[in-house]
C-alpha cells in the first residue's frame, strides 16, 4: 500500500462509520452499522431495553472492550475529510469521541473470539447507558480496556482512585512502553460508572481525538492505530485471569450522579483539583453554565444545599 492510503486505512474501511449521525439519544443508525459487522464476522451480540450493545459471550470469563456510541454533535458530519498525514475532520465535528473507541473495538474483536465489548448508549449524558447495565452481567470479565481518551499516549489507571491492580499494571508495563503510553489519571467515564459495581481492573486508552465536544475536533488515524495495537498486545500477551482492584471509595459516578450524596461531601481531595477542573469542562458541554457553577460551589466549597441543587438539575 503507498503511504498515505495505509495512513487513510481507517477512514475508508468505516467510511459508513465516520459518516453517520449519532447524537445522543439518536444511536440506533450507528448500532445498526456496528450490528451489520458483526454479523459479517459471526460475532454473537445482544442488546438491552435502552440500546446497549453487548458483543461476545458474557457467560465465559473474558476480558472486556468498552467504547460508546454517541456523540455530542447535534447534527451528522458534513464536510469530512482526511488528508494525506490521516488526519480527520469534519465541518461540525467527526465525533472522534467516540467513534475512534468503536472502530478500535471492530478491528479488534474478528480476531479475538475470546475477548467480549460493550458498545454503550448516552456516555456523554451522564454515562447513562453503563449505568444501566446489570452487574451480574460483568461478573465473569477479567479486565477492562475502554477506548475513550483524548490525545495519543494517555493510559489511565486511576479515576478518583487505583482502578487497576498493581498485578494488573505489572502484567502490561512493558507494553505499555513499547507502545509509548504513559500512566495518567483519567475523569468521569462509562468505566468510572461500571467500576462502581464489578471490581476488577479497568484502563482507558488514548484513541487519537483531538479536541472533542468542539466542531474543531479531529483524528489522527494512525495514532488511532497505535492504540489497537497495544490494545491487542494487552489482550494476546496478559494472562487470562481476574485482576481484582479495592472497591474505590467515591468516584465521579456517585458523587456526580447523585449515589452518594454523603461521601460527595469531602470530594475532591486536593490531588484531584486538576481532574475536577476538567470535569467541570466536560459538565459545561453537557449541562448549563450554572449547573458547572453549583458543582464548583458544591465541591470546592462543600455547599450542600448547591450539590442538592446542581444534582436536581442533572436528574431532570
Ligand atoms: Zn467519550
């Protein structure tokens, strides 16, 4: 292949990917065209009542890929391109977050019968769609790789806490630095919300997106391939075990979702200032300028009564 067709792999093989509209609350088109792939493999899947996509069979221990399926973007991509170098954008935003996250799952998975994936609904809402997915499901996963990070070197470890065991890290150090990754703490994610339920060990990979949430967001394709390759060097070469971590004793989960409301009190400790500051980023996309106002109050200040007022607002 010549260099700037390997470069551009991706974007022609998921063409259909990168193409299609997917808001949240709107993912059925793209379950559909992940449906359709997996099909083509003979990839066993299932969905649930709110549009999760399970891929794999959940009966076996195995380890667990996550990505999810919408985006922030209200309208689908127009305008895309993808130069030379493989770098890819549209004129309203490509959703590369997290659209990186499920391509790197259907490039994975052919190969690897024996590895499962979630494919989530409404991440960018509150991690919804993981929140809804029953525990006892993930009892048998061994270890959890999301694909769901900005940027191209960053391995995360710990979200509020270690959400990785020591035996865990160990088994993927020396990947991890073929690969040039680096450990990182992460923020509020679907696996902050399953990890509040199934205690094994979890990362999250840098998948080659650039400024998400903005139309200014871009791909770098082969960052993107970067990152399958060290997500299947972790799934070929670490021991197919259970990698059990402590139970963490918040996350942004329970604080921000309202399940804890009492131990969201002492949130954050101050090594996670830089993390909140990013949270509250994310919450302003999300949510109303004054709901990023009451979670400040609520967090730096300890207020209660603007945690009770920013948690009513996002339960609305
Ligand atoms: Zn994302």
């Amino acid at each position: 292949m010549r260099k700037g067709t390997r470069k551009k792999r991706l974007y022609n093989k998921y063409m259909d990917i990168w193409q299609v509209g997917n808001a949240s609350g709107h993912t059925a088109p793209i379950r559909a065209l992940i449906e359709r792939r997996l099909k083509a493999h003979g990839i066993p899947y299932t969905t649930d009542t709110i549009g999760n996509l399970y891929a794999g069979d959940f009966t076996k221990p195995a380890p667990c890929l996550v990505a999810h399926m919408d985006s922030v973007h209200k309208e689908p991509p127009r305008g895309i391109t993808c130069n030379k170098k493989g770098i890819l954008r549209a004129r309203t935003g490509i959703g590369g977050d997290d659209k990186c996250g499920i391509v790197a799952l259907l490039e994975l998975l052919p190969a690897r019968p024996d590895v499962n994936a979630i494919f989530t609904v409404d991440e960018e809402t509150g991690a919804q769609g993981a929140g809804a997915i029953p525990p006892e499901l993930l009892e048998r996963t061994q270890y959890f790789i999301e694909i769901d990070r900005r940027g191209n070197s960053d391995l995360i470890i710990d979200i509020c806490g270690l959400i990785a065991s020591d035996e865990f890290i160990t088994a993927i150090d020396k990947t991890r630095e073929r690969y040039g990754f680096e450990y990182e703490y992460g923020m509020f994610t679907d696996i902050d919300v399953i990890l509040d339920e199934v205690h094994t060990s979890a990362i999250n990979l840098s998948a080659g997106y650039y400024e998400p949430h903005t139309a200014g967001e871009y791909v770098k394709l082969p960052e993107l391939e970067n990152t399958i390759d060290l997500a299947g060097a972790i799934l070929d070469t670490v021991e197919r075990k259970k990698y059990p971590i402590e139970p963490r004793s918040y996350s942004y989960a329970n604080t921000w979702r309202g399940q804890g409301r009492d131990r969201a009190l002492d949130f954050p400790p101050t090594d996670y200032a830089e993390e909140l500051e990013l949270l509250q980023q994310e919450a302003l996309y999300k949510y109303s300028a004054e709901v990023v106002e009451l979670i400040t109050e609520a967090y730096y200040l300890g207020q209660e009564s603007a945690q009770v007022r920013a948690l009513d607002y996002i339960e609305e």
